[in-house]
C-alpha cells in the first residue's frame, strides 16, 4: 500500500512539473494547451483545467456548450461543462492505445459557440513500468562448432516489454560461465549476444545450460528470464559472407503480389554441404513482415507476400540470416531496408460538425453553420486535399487557420418562402494523379421569421343582404392568407371600429377571430339604411405581427315586409271607408272614383295592383288593375239597387304578397238630390283633397330625400373603388294616385335595377330575388353577354 501511494504521489508530481514546463516555456500555438498524465490512472482522474488554462468563463460554459467534438479516442476523456475540468473516461492503456510509438499523444478538437471558438488540447500519455520483459520462449537452443573462433557472437531472441523508454528492456544478465558472455548490440532493439570468450571442447563438454536475464530500467525494476541451451558440433571454420551489410532499396505501396523486392547476395569459401547457403529471415523482426514479405531459401530473394500499404508502415527494416549446411552450420546476417514509396490510393476523409441543421431565414450573411475537417491518409501532394460545396446555394466555404479546416457559412440573404431546404454536396479531392475525390451531403432547414403579411385574394369585398335579416346569424365570411408557416401564419382577424357613423353600423357587427366568419347584431331596414361599408383587420401570430386589412361594401336588398297603405278613401275614424254618390243617368264608363294607395317597398314589392273582392252587381262596376279607378260598365236601370258596396284588394308583388282593402259605397241617386249633394261635399271634398295632396307631398318629399342620400353614399363608393360601379336613384310619382320609385347600379359586368309599381315594360323579372330586383335585358346595354342576378349572401 505505501509502494502504491508513493507510486502515485511521483505520477502527480510528474504532471505538475510537466505542466510547470509548459506554461514557463509560453508553449501556445493558437489556442492549443498540452497536458501529461501517466498512463493506467484511475478513471475520474483530473488531467487539467481546461476552461481555466483557456481563459474562459466557467460560468459560460454550458450555455456555450463547452464539448469535446474530436474523433473516436475522446471516449477516454471527459470534461465537466459545470468546471471545465477535464476528467479521465476509460481506464488508459499506453501500449494498446499508441502500440509501441515513443510519442504516445492524443489530441482533442474542444468547441464552444456563441461565439464559435476552436481550442485544441494535446493529451500526453506517459509510460508507467507495468509490464515485464518477456522472452519468446521459454528454451531457446544454438547449435556452435567446437572450433568457433574466441569473440563470436551468437544472436539469442530478444525479451519484449510493450514500455518504453526507461521501463523497456535496459539490459541483460548471463549466469556463470567461463566459455560465453552477453553483449548487447547498442541501437533501439537491443538484440542480445552471447560472445565466445574461451574456445569449446566438445570431447570434454557438449552441452552448455545458461540462464539469460532480461532487466528493464523501471523502478522497480521488472524482469524475465529464458534457458539457453547451447549444442557443441563438430568445425566447419569458414562462414558465409554477405555482399553488403545493408541492402537499402525503394518499394511503391499496393506492389503486386510476387514482386522481387531486393536479392541478397552471399558467398562461402567451403566446399560441398559447408559451402551450400541457405537463408532465413530473422527471428527478432515484427510478426506482420512475415504476413508482408517472403523470403527464397535457395536464392535470396525477398518477395512482396501481402498488402504493402504506406499508411500503416513508413520502412520494414528485415535481418536476413545466410547459413552454411556444414557441421556445425555458419551463420552471417545482414539488413534489408525496404522504404515504401506513397501513392495516391486513399479518398479523402470528410468530417461534419454541424452546430445546428436548421438556419433561421434572416441570418445574416456569415453565420456560421457547420464546421469541416477534411483529412487523406496519403502523403505530400497526394494528401493535400481542396474543397468546394456546390453550386447555386447562398453558402460559401471559408478556410481556417488550420490546414484542411473550414467552416460553412451563409453567402446571401435566405428566403423560406422560396426555399426552404438545402442539400449542400461537400466535395473533397486531393492533388494526387489520378485525383481521388469524397462526396457529403449536408441538409440545411430554413426556419421561418415573420416577414409577410396576411393577403386578401380580392379588395375590396362587395356583400348583398336581404334586410330583416335574423339577429346573430352569420352573413359573410373573410379569408386571409400567409406565406409563412406555424405560428406565423396563423391568422387572427377583427373588425376596425372607429369614429363616425360607420362606427354605428359597425358596433352591431362581430367577427370570429379564428375562422373570419361575420355575424350582424341587429336586424338591417332597407327603408332606413341601404349601404355602408367597414373594415375587417388580419393580423398573424408572428413576432412582430404582420396585418393587413380589407374594406367590405355591404349593399341591403330590400324584402316585402310593408303592406299597402290605403291613402283614398280614408274616413273620419281612419279607416279605409268611403261613399260616392253618383247621378242615375250617368253613361258607362263614368269615373265614380279613385281608389289611391302607397307601399314602401320598392320594385316588384312595392308594385301594387287593384281587383275587386266583393261588388253588388258585377255588371255595373269595373275597376282598373294598375290606377285603382272605378269607373260604370252600363247606364242603370230602374230595377238596379240605389245602393252598392264595393270591397278593393290592394296588394303588392312581392313573392309572399301584402295586401290591404277599402271599401266603397256607391250611392245612386236622381240627377237632382246628386246636383245638391255635390254642392253640400264639395266644400267637405276639397277639403279631403287638400289632406289626401299634404300627405302625399310629405311621402313623396322623404322619398326622395332618402333616394338622394343613397345616391352621395354609392358615388363615393365609386369614387374609391378600382371596379366599375355608379349608381343612379330614379324617383318618379304616378300621377293617378300610386307611388313608385326605382334604383339603378351596376356591379361588375352587369347592371341591375330596383323598380316601383309602375315597371317599364321591357323590364324582366329574375327568379329568386324575392320580387324586388330586376336585370336590364341585354338590348338596352350591349349586343350580347350574360345577363346576371343578385343573390342573397355572399360569401367569400
């Protein structure tokens, strides 16, 4: 236990001191900081501070999203976005995670935005002595001549340990013995050798048992042991020679299987089976140049076995032994050093990190929106690597300080409402021959903001409604729309209510915000309010909202709901009573007298015709449909009664007729009591004559008045309003007792007309307008077209 904490306690002061180094010595290259921990420390482990060493705000660190983004190895790393405290992950190997390199550094790439910062951290992971030497074996066994010469050198397998440096395999121990001694060849594999000091006698001893031990330079020193066993033979004094010591040549990667690498040459001065060479690879070189190169016994020639490949070894370095086939054998060795010559075999490496796949529309001109790190296993030109994105999208690549580093960003201004999405091809190619290119594809959502405002698809809107329409129900319907989407796009709509007299008319009208349908509070009179106009607002649900608003002209059309008024005869109470009397002898066709009557109404509504509902004698009295006069059919007679009751229907043409009576009695007396009694009334009649013409003034008088208002209200209309639309009021009086009046207008193509009773003749009556609209035949507009009528509702 207290081995294990001072173990501990000289690692911690090993990465202080090396840290000390670091930040004494100002080692900064762009925002790049370095640490070093042993290798085998506890997961949870501290390696630094990495916000602190950087600079940054701790405070900051997770709204910016402080991270490490590098490749694969950052499982073994993990920073603390609270702290910014750099903590180990994984337990940590040295010698699995960098196999044997002396330099063993990982390197992690640490982002953080808002503004987008790129940091680089080197990890140094130092060897800790936790690994014994270890022999191939446990025997190893060397056949030499009794007659070998004092100082040759005999190669034994060398012991392994994956450390390095100090805790690899420092030296080597030899047991007792007074014929051999170890030396060890000076270069990075330390390869041991056993040296023949005193000449071997194989008649005295034939064997020799020595115990070799392998001792690394950790502390505590670590070691391992293997039994050698040496044979005596019997002289063969000539070894072979190499041609050369070392055989340097130049191999391209990816060679074909079969290739001739280098033939090593060697020569033996002996004859026979002393003379004949036999050659073997080394046994101290790596197991993967066996899987990669061959070696011709009989020849020498090295050959090309398996996949050459540049990336994963740079130079094989190969030992060759040449062998006699005396007894004993001699042995020469020497080296091939093949080096590998790069050529452009491996695509280039795309790396996306995208700090977010959806842009918002109005970014502006270089945002960033994702980083790339381009990477090529090759070497030199053929690793160089250009980039591009493709054309026509409003992104641009920018290089970075960094070598095969850039970051995508916005060219131009974004619109969602012309494009809403981009799938941007990253294109990477080397500068090898041929070139070698890699393709991405990055997606980019277009999010949107709330820049368009609601549009109406007509403005403005015209609505026809009947009056006496019913309280609360719903009588026109407004639509909007919006070229944005989600929230932005939902529409909302209200009524302007200003002030002035179209804010009267508009304090009875509501509106649903959701879906625009209108409904009216109250019920509109033709006779008292004909048109008006207000204003609907759409607003959407953006951030700002957008609004546009839309101006409705609302026409009433009028409906049969007044029944006619009896004007003549009219008696003392008020009702619709009356007496004539006329002389006996008068001729037919004598006028007796004029029923008068007025309807409120207009057009067909308001069109009122006579007909007779009761009569005494149809055969003494006729009365006209259309003025209402009663007039004899024959003289009478002497049998024909002095008294007659007359009963007059006056009723409209609207679709549900009104109607209303008066009733008239006909007295028959003789041409004297009839000259008397006319003397007697006149006075009475002119007085009923000069009542009957008052009212009709004051009729004829609001009438007009309510006609000539109509009239300002539809040219102002006109005035404002792009379409063609006039209107024109006509107001005309029959003379013989019955009002009428009529309206003109024209909407669009078609021109219609709202008549009284008394109708031109050529005038038409259109189905379904409830008997008060007529359309002008085609003959008096134009030669040909459509002729048109007004509904009741509208809706849009």
């Amino acid at each position: 236990m207290g081995d294990g904490r001072q173990r501990r306690r000289w690692e911690y002061w090993w990465v202080a001191v090396r840290f000390s180094l670091l930040l004494c010595l100002g080692e900064k290259v762009s925002a790049q900081i370095r640490y070093s921990i042993p290798e085998e420390v506890k997961e949870g482990s501290v390696v630094g501070n990495v916000a602190k060493d950087l600079g940054l705000d701790v405070s900051t660190l997770v709204e910016r999203r402080f991270r490490i983004v590098s490749g694969s190895k950052d499982a073994l790393f993990h920073v603390n976005q609270n702290n910014g405290v750099l903590y180990v992950h994984k337990n940590i190997d040295r010698e699995e995670l960098c196999d044997g390199n002396i330099a063993c550094l990982i390197n992690l790439k640490m982002v953080v935005e808002n503004p987008l910062e790129i940091h680089y951290v080197g990890v140094e992971i130092t060897d800790v002595n936790d690994h014994s030497p270890i022999f191939p074996g446990n025997e190893q066994y060397l056949e030499i001549a009794e007659h070998t010469m004092l100082g040759t050198r005999f190669q034994i397998q060398a012991a392994r340990d994956p450390d390095i440096k100090l805790n690899s395999v420092r030296l080597y121990k030899l047991s007792q013995s007074d014929h051999f001694e170890i030396e060890i060849r000076d270069d990075e594999d330390k390869i041991p050798f056993l040296v023949l000091k005193k000449a071997l006698d194989r008649e005295l001893k034939t064997k020799h048992r020595l115990l070799v031990t392998a001792v690394d330079g950790g502390s505590p020193q670590r070691s391992g042991t293997v039994n050698v066993t040496i044979n005596v033979l019997d002289s063969n004094d000539n070894r072979p020679v190499c041609s050369q010591d070392t055989y340097s040549v130049r191999l391209r990667e990816n060679a074909a299987l079969g290739t001739v690498v280098v033939r090593v040459n060697a020569t033996d001065l002996d004859e026979g089976s002393n003379g004949e060479l036999e050659y073997t690879l080394g046994r101290n070189l790596k197991p993967k140049i066996y899987d990669i190169f061959e070696l011709d016994s009989l020849t020498g020639e090295i050959k090309v076995k398996g996949e050459v490949d540049f990336e994963d070894t740079e130079v094989y370095k190969l030992d060759v032994q040449a062998s006699d086939k005396g007894q004993p054998p001699l042995t020469v060795e020497c080296r091939a050093i093949i080096k590998i010559i790069d050529v452009n075999d491996n695509q280039p490496e795309v790396e996306v990190t995208s700090l977010s796949n959806v842009v918002s529309e109005d970014s502006k001109p270089g945002t960033v929106i994702s980083l790339i790190s381009v990477t090529d296993k090759d070497s030199d030109i053929n690793g160089k690597v250009l980039c591009s994105i493709s054309n026509n999208v409003p992104f641009e690549l920018k290089p970075s300080y960094e070598d095969n580093m850039y970051s995508l960003v916005t060219k131009h201004r974004l619109d969602r409402e012309l494009v809403c999405v981009y799938d941007i091809t990253i294109t990477a190619t080397d500068c090898g021959q041929p070139p070698l290119s890699t393709f991405k594809t990055l997606r980019v959502q277009i999010s949107d903001v709330n820049d368009n405002s609601p549009e109406f698809s007509q403005t403005p809107l015209e609505l026809y409604l009947v009056e006496n329409n019913a309280p609360g129900a719903s009588i026109f319907s407004v639509s909007a729309t919006d070229k944005d989407i989600n929230e932005n796009a939902v529409i909302s709509y209200h009524i302007v209510r200003g002030e002035g007299t179209l804010n009267d008319v508009a304090s009875f009208l509501n509106i649903n915000s959701d879906n625009g349908h209108i409904s009216v509070l109250k019920s509109f009179n033709f006779e008292t309010l004909k048109t008006f106009q207000f204003q609907v607002v759409a607003t959407d649900s953006g951030t700002p909202s957008l609004s546009r608003n839309v101006t409705i002209n609302v026409f009433i059309l009028d409906q049969n709901d007044n029944a006619p008024v009896i004007l003549y005869p009219v008696s003392a109470n008020g009702s619709a009573e009356g007496v004539e009397e006329i002389p006996r002898n008068v001729n037919a066709g004598h006028l007796v007298t004029k029923v008068r009557a007025y309807d409120a109404d207009i057009g067909y509504n308001g069109w009122l015709l006579f007909s007779l509902q009761e009569v005494t004698d149809r055969s003494l009295f006729a009365l006209d449909r259309y003025t209402g006069q009663i007039r004899t059919l024959r003289s009478f007679t002497e049998t024909d009664e002095a008294e007659h009751k007359l009963v007059i229907l006056v009723k409209d043409n609207g679709n549900v007729s009104l109607s209303a009576t008066a009733t008239v009695i006909i007295k028959v007396v003789e041409p004297k009591e009839a000259f008397a009694a006319s003397d007697v009334k006149s006075s009475v009649k002119d007085e009923e004559e000069n009542s009957v013409t008052f009212y009709l003034i004051i009729t004829l008088g609001s009438v007009s008045t309510l006609f000539i208002i109509s009239i300002i209200v539809l040219i102002v209309m006109q005035c404002s309003k792009p379409t063609d639309y006039s209107s024109k009021y006509l107001q005309d009086v029959n003379y013989d007792g019955t009002l009428c009046h009529s309206i003109q207008y024209r909407s669009g193509d078609n021109r219609y007309m709202l008549v009284g009773p008394r109708m031109s003749i050529g005038s038409t009556i259109v189905p379904g307008s409830n008997g008060n609209t007529l359309v002008v035949p085609e003959h008096r507009r134009r030669a040909s077209g459509e002729v048109r009528a007004v509904s009741k509702n509208f809706n849009i």
